[in-house]
C-alpha cells in the first residue's frame, strides 16, 4: 500500500473586504487586465470571474507536442470576503487532440493573486 500526502496545484488567497460586489469585481477586472490577463468568463452581478495569460516562454519536456502554457486566475468577490484562485495549466496536442494537463500555480500566477488580494482586498475593521 502507497501512501502520500497530497498537496494542491491551485494557490487560493482570501482577504476580507467592504467594499460592494462590483466595485470588487470591477477592481479585479481592471487589476488583470493591466497584468495582461484576458477575462474567459464572468458574472458580474455574481461578482466571479476567470481569466487567463499564455506563457510565450514556457518550455516543457514532454512525449508530445507542446501547445502553450496558461496562468489562470479565478475571482470570487462576495460582499465581505475576496477569494482569488491561482492556477497553471500546460496544453498539450497528440494525434487524440488537444490534451490539458494542471501542474502547480506558477511563480506569476500567485504574484497576480497576491496583487489582486493587495490591491482590490479591504483590511477588515470599523
């Protein structure tokens, strides 16, 4: 019997906020895009949000052909908590098509979540 702890590929950060849902959403949509990000889906009345930027100088080892490298970035504004989820996705293509694979949040990808918790995250307090 093997047995292994298990860690997380994703990088998830919270900061308390009091600001409103869209001025929340509106400062993470903003805050992505000056990082280069391009929004892939959003709701904004929800206040959620994902995003991702290709890594045109990602190189990997693999038996296959290496399409491109993804940080995603996934942004849950609630009106009293942000939660930003950082991730890192490699693209792969062999002859069965188009392949993804997630490996652990890249060293940009968590500096985009750590700058949205800095930047659209309120301090908790009166």
């Amino acid at each position: 019997m093997l047995v292994c702890c298990a860690g997380t590929l994703t990088e998830t950060l919270r900061a308390p906020t009091r600001a409103a849902v869209p001025e929340t959403f509106e400062c993470a949509l903003r805050e992505l895009q000056a990082m280069g990000y391009q929004s892939t889906a959003f709701d904004r009345e929800a206040g959620r949000l994902a995003a991702q930027k290709a890594d045109p100088t990602a190189r990997r080892a693999h038996f296959t052909t290496l399409r491109r490298v993804l940080d995603r970035i996934e942004v849950d504004a609630a009106a009293d908590e942000l939660i930003v989820t950082a991730r890192t996705v490699v693209e792969y293509e062999s002859r069965r098509g188009p392949t993804e694979e997630e490996e652990s949040a890249s060293v940009t990808a968590r500096a985009a979540a750590r700058t949205l918790i800095e930047r659209c995250g309120r301090p908790a307090g009166p």
